[in-house]
C-alpha cells in the first residue's frame, strides 16, 4: 500500500495579506479626516458681535449678542422676529427666524444664531437659535464662603 500523503490546503499567499492591510488603512484615513473635515467645516463662520457685523453683508455669520424686541411666531412662515443689540453698545440688528425656540428664550436673554445678512436684516438659519445660560457669563464673584 502505498500512502499518498493529503495535499496541504493552500494558505493564502502572503502579498495578498498585505494588499487587504494597506487597502483597510486607506479606507479608514480616509474616513478619519472625513469626520475631521466635517467637525472643523463649520466654524469658518466668523462669531460677531452687532456692531460687526455690518461688515458681513451677503455672508453667514454667526451673531452674538441680547434680545432686545421679539415678535411673531418661529412656526409662522413670516417667522419670528427680534432684535440684537450688542453687550456693550447701542447698535442693533434686527432678525428673522423660522424654526424651533429654545426654552430659555425672552427678551433680556443672550443668544446666539446663525445666519445671513441681507441689507441690514439677519435672515437666520432655522433652528440655529442657541440661547446663552446667563449664571455661567455674569461676571459676579462667588460670595466668600461659598462652595464652587
């Protein structure tokens, strides 16, 4: 009797290990600075107080500033309107929104929005209505024996 011996299975050959590595590496550089794109992508959009902002005609900014008016309705299709005055300051600008209104919204509040200018009037970008947390930007001093 003769014994053959049981052919080997073929193992996969070694370049093509290395062609799969280098291939998986490409895809996942690409979509790491993918998501670092996207992450930075949105703030090139300069954050400007009121009175800088008349600089910006026909561009997106991003506004700062306190309400100082508001009136209508943000579901309303002629949208919410308000106006911006600066921290320090007397300019303001007046805006228009459509879409949703944070809680903390009224007037005396601080906000931020994005938008475009358009001859004087922020057009703003829906739902980009962010209002600021008062008690984390007053610049009152914790009283002495107070816990932080």
């Amino acid at each position: 009797m003769s014994e053959t011996p049981a052919a080997a299975p073929e193992s996969p050959k070694r370049g093509f290990r290395h062609v799969r590595l280098v291939v998986a590496l490409a895809v996942a550089s690409l979509l790491g600075t993918f998501a670092v794109y996207t992450a930075f992508a949105d703030s090139s959009i300069p954050v400007l107080m009121v009175s800088q902002a008349s600089a910006y005609d026909g561009q997106k900014i991003r506004l700062e500033g306190k309400v100082t008016q508001s009136a209508g309705d943000a579901a309303d299709p002629s949208g919410l309107r308000f106006t911006v005055k600066d921290y320090k300051g007397t300019q303001t600008l007046p805006v228009v929104y459509t879409g949703a209104v944070p809680d903390a919204y009224k007037v005396g509040r601080d906000i931020v929005i994005d938008g475009t200018l358009e001859n004087g009037v922020l057009k703003a970008v829906p739902d980009t209505l962010v209002t600021k947390c008062p008690s984390k930007y007053t610049d009152e001093a914790p009283p002495t024996g107070a816990k932080t």
